[in-house]
C-alpha cells in the first residue's frame, strides 16, 4: 500500500513547495503550499501523505494561515 492518498500527492510530494512549515518527524506534521495548484499537501508523523484542493485562491490562504497560526501559535495572545 503506498504512503500516499493519490498520484497527485505523490507528484507534488517530490516537487518544492512556495511555502512549507512543520514537520513530520518532529512533530506532527508537515505541511506545503502549492499555490498553482491551490493545493496544501500534508505529511503526518507515519509518513502518510495526502492532499487538499481549494476551489479558490481565498480558501486556499484561509487554510494556510490557519495551518500556520496552529503550527506556530503566539504565546500569550488573547
């Protein structure tokens, strides 16, 4: 069984992401934005990895920025 939901995610798996934050060994996760194709693509700690499309480039940075405001909160806010 391959570690990855789709074709697609295997494809862009081993393309650079324009942005990437967290990461699956240390941590639970690993996350890359591919903006061109209004994709985030996740690992977790297991190594599974899938992908999720966005319908639209708003989502798409809805999403990230919630990834990133998860990934590193900011101590102390209210």
């Amino acid at each position: 069984m391959s570690k990855f939901e789709t074709p697609e995610a295997e494809e862009l798996y081993y393309l650079q992401p324009e942005q990437e934050v967290g990461d699956s060994v240390e941590g639970p996760a690993w996350f890359g934005l591919y903006q061109l194709e209004a994709v985030i693509l996740t690992e977790d700690s297991q190594g599974n990895v899938w992908l999720r499309k966005y319908d639209t480039t708003s989502e798409l940075n809805e999403a990230w920025e919630l990834i990133i405001q998860n990934t590193y909160p900011v101590k102390g806010a209210t």
